[in-house]
C-alpha cells in the first residue's frame, strides 16, 4: 500500500506515480514541467550564477556616486552645528563679561572686555565685539560673534550672532 500526499504545488504524488513516470526500476523526482522537456525554458529564466555577476559591483558605484553628496550633507549640518556653537559661546561671553563688569571697583568697562574675552576660543576671539554699558541698576554686556567657516573657500557665512546679558550692581 502506498500513501499520497496532496501539496498546492505539486498535485498528488505517490510511490506508484513516482515509479510509472521515471520507468521500471529507477525513482526519480519530477521538476517542474518547463525544465522536464529539453528545449523547454521558462522565459527570462537565467542561472543563479548569471544573474549575480550581472549586477556585481553595483552598490560599489552607487556609493561611489553617492559620496559627493554624503559629504556634502555632513560639511552642511557640521556648519549648523557651528552655528549653534556661536550662540552659546556668545551667551556666556556676554554673561562673564556682566558679571565681571559689575563686581570691578575701577576699569569696569576693562573688565567687563577681559571677562568676556577670556574664554572665547581663537576661532571667535578673533573678530568678537564687545560693549560695556552702565545702567541705573544693571551692568550689561553686548558680544556679537562672527561664525567661523569650516571650509572657508567653499562659502562664505557673513553671520553675526549676538549674545546679550545684564548683571546686577554690586555696592
């Protein structure tokens, strides 16, 4: 007795259908009908083998292709990130420069310069403005910065940030 398995793929297959197809003797798998009959292939069938070495190297020249544009984007947001560097170095320059203003007894405004100055790296140092003034109640600092260039013959930002604070008076 023989048993049959029923598959969506295959039909119905058994040991007795295996033995009439394959002749007297011999067991053989039958593949699918295009590759049972020489001179039969399916359309646009090509050999594992074909079809990975036509498109080798393909993402090797995409890349290629690509890297102009990757560097691009990481010079733009390094840039940005310059940007918002600027504003915070700008802050806290106008902050020290406040602070140290208000608590100098003579050359406030010496101060207030130094203050603000000190801590500036050489790259904002170079083209910082500041301005001092006494009010009635508060000292207050004024830092423009100007943001420095990554790669200066590429563009050019003529970008002022401006970092503003106030400290109070002391007696």
């Amino acid at each position: 007795m023989t048993t049959t398995t029923r598959t969506a793929r295959t039909g119905i297959r058994g040991l007795r259908d295996l033995r009439e197809r394959s002749g007297p003797g011999r067991l053989r798998r039958p593949g699918p009908r295009y590759l049972r009959r020489p001179g039969l292939r399916r359309p646009g069938l090509r050999s594992p083998r074909r079809l990975r070495g036509d498109d080798r190297g393909q993402t090797s020249v995409e890349f290629l292709g690509m890297t102009p544009f990757i560097i691009l984007i990481m010079l733009v947001l390094w840039e940005c990130a310059l940007i918002g560097y600027t504003f915070s170095l700008a802050g806290n320059a106008a902050d020290v420069g406040a602070r140290k203003g208000s608590g100098a007894e003579y050359g406030a405004d010496a101060a207030c310069r130094a203050g603000a100055l000190k801590d500036l790296p050489d790259a904002w140092s170079g083209a910082a403005r500041v301005s001092c003034t006494r009010g009635s109640d508060l000292y207050e600092a004024k830092v423009t910065l100007k943001v420095p260039v990554l790669v200066p013959g590429l563009f050019d930002l003529d970008i002022d940030i401006d970092g503003e604070a106030g400290s109070a008076l002391e007696d």
